[in-house]
C-alpha cells in the first residue's frame, strides 16, 4: 500500500472526537466536520488579493479564485452534520449528493457533473469509510470522467485500516485525509 494517509491531529479535533466516543453526540460531527474540512480544504483553496485604493491608504481584500472548482462529494444523508456550515463559509465549493451503493446510482448522481481536470479538486467525504463502495466511486471518476486518482482526495472522520489497504492497492496515488484509524487486529 502506497497510499497517502494524512493523519490530521488538530488538538480541537482530538478532544472533540473524545466527547465523542464518550457521548456519542451528532453535535460534535459538526464541528469536528467543519475543522476537518477547514484543515484538508486550507491546502488546495487559492485566494487573489484586489487592491483597494483610497485617498489615504489600500485596502487588500482575499477572494478566492473564481477559476478553480472545489467539489466536495458525499452521501449527504450521512455527512449532513459535517458540510452542513460548508457552503455558509465558503459559498463557492459545490456539494454534490452521492449515492454509491451501486455503479447504476453512482452514474445516476454524476450523470450531469462537468468537471475540468485542470482547475478541479475533489474531496470525498465520509464520517467512517469501512466498506468498497467508495471504490466503486473513485473507479467510476477515473474510468467515466477521466479524473486521476490524484486528483481525488478522500476526506474521512474514522478509517478501517482494510479499506484503506484495498485502496492502496487500487489506487495508491489517492491522498487519503482522516482522524483515527481502526486497525483489525487491534
């Protein structure tokens, strides 16, 4: 497995996923999602910076760059509580609802999405990836609309070290962003 895993330790992020185990809150989802968005997200959002000339100084305003495509996909139904203040923040990332229970209902969702290669990013979320269906996800991206593994980044709360293998093994260009890994034997 040559996977890029990218274990995020933000210490918020830890004591929130601590409340978690402990009371298995939905409300900490939320914030832990909005965190671990933030933290994948900060690495691949650019900003222009426009000038503001006034009579005394110049104002710099950040606005990112309109030209770049960020698509967040995910089973909303699951993931509700994690992107829910996405699009409050940043506005111009899309959300699009996927099922992927099957190939048929992948190509369903997706039929009508347009995306350029060269100014997209790709992030896949999922509070707990422990099953293939996100493979069949990443294959149909790759073989129907040409996307490189990677280009497609895998945001998930809680990894099974087995999916990730499987994955390795698929595509170990994939970078793979997540908080806790469960090992099999542990």
């Amino acid at each position: 497995m040559k996977l890029n895993i990218y274990k995020i330790s933000h210490p918020i992020i830890k004591t929130l996923l601590a409340h978690l185990h402990l009371n298995k809150k939905e409300q900490h989802y939320k914030y832990i999602g909005f965190l671990f968005i933030y933290e994948i997200f900060r690495k691949y959002i650019e900003t222009n910076k426009i000038y503001i000339k006034q009579i005394k100084n110049i104002n710099i305003i950040h606005v990112i760059n309109k030209k770049k495509k960020y698509f967040i996909l995910t089973n909303i139904s699951n993931t509700y509580d994690i992107i829910s203040d996405t699009k409050e923040i940043l506005p111009e990332i899309n959300i699009i609802n996927i099922d992927y229970q099957s190939t048929d209902k992948i190509e369903e969702s997706l039929k009508n999405l347009k995306i350029d290669v060269k100014i997209s990013k790709i992030l896949i979320i999922e509070k707990v990836t422990n099953n293939d269906k996100i493979i069949n996800l990443i294959t149909y991206l790759k073989d129907k609309k040409n996307l490189h593994s990677k280009d497609i980044n895998i945001g998930c709360i809680i990894s099974n070290e087995e999916t990730l293998n499987k994955m390795g093994n698929h595509y170990p260009e994939l970078k793979v962003y997540t908080t806790t890994i469960i090992y099999k034997n542990k």
